[in-house]
C-alpha cells in the first residue's frame, strides 16, 4: 500500500513538473498603431489631424506641416507651430482656435512637394485629412 501511494505522488509530481514546464503557445503578433506627433497652439479646442503619404499611400515620415495663427486685436499676436510627421505619416495639432476669420492656412511640404490646406475650425473643429504627395525616389 506504502509503494502504491509513493507511486501515485510521484506520478503526480512528473506530471506537474511537465504541466509547468509546458511552453505558452504562441501569441499572434499584435501591431501596436502609434500614436501621431502632437503639438498644441493652447488656442482653443479644435484639432486638425494630418496623414501624410506618397501617391501610392505609404506614409512620408518627417514631413513637416506648418501653420502660423494671428489672432487678438488687429491679428497683431501670433503663434507659429511646426511639427514632423511620425512613422505613419501623421501629425496632429490640437487646441486651435475655434474661430478664424480667414481659416487656418497649413502648409504640407516633403522635400520639393508642398500643398496647403486651409481649415475652417467654424465649419469643421475636428478635422482629419489625407495629404498625398507626389514625392520623385
């Protein structure tokens, strides 16, 4: 009866030591979206979000987008902002003015290419947009 029982333990204790032993299975790759290059004009609380790429859609990393925003009597204050865009071609710019009297003008430009998009954060205070650019390899 002693040995049956030595046995049984020792059994037991083989097949707990192979269960903690076991390898995880492997897990799916999980790709980890990163977040855009955020810089803030402390204006207000609009946005404009960028996505920067090449005609054929791949994001342009390190383009700069540019904006300069007058505003206060006169428009006789102003705040320039520039930033790059991240790996996925994205920059965002956040706490614009709520209002502009003649929109926020943006100015997109990777190497030679340059676009410029003119938001109106009256119309539109979260805006989102795709920038191709034509870009020579």
């Amino acid at each position: 009866m002693r040995t049956r029982i030595l046995a049984l333990a020792l059994l037991g204790g083989i097949a707990f030591a192979q269960n903690s032993q076991a390898p995880n299975p492997p897990q799916p790759p999980t790709e980890q979206k990163q977040a855009p290059t955020e810089i803030s004009a402390d204006l207000g609380d609009c946005s404009a979000l960028f996505h920067v790429t090449d005609l054929a859609g791949h994001p342009l990393y390190n383009a700069q987008v540019h904006i300069l925003i007058r505003y206060g009597f006169l428009n006789k204050r102003k705040t320039e902002l520039t930033a790059g865009t991240n790996a996925e071609g994205k920059v965002k710019f956040v706490r614009l003015p709520n209002e502009a009297k003649h929109g926020l003008h943006f100015d997109i430009s990777y190497g030679e290419q340059r676009a410029t998009i003119i938001m109106n954060p009256g119309t539109w205070c979260q805006a989102s947009y795709d920038v191709p650019l034509k870009v020579s390899k």
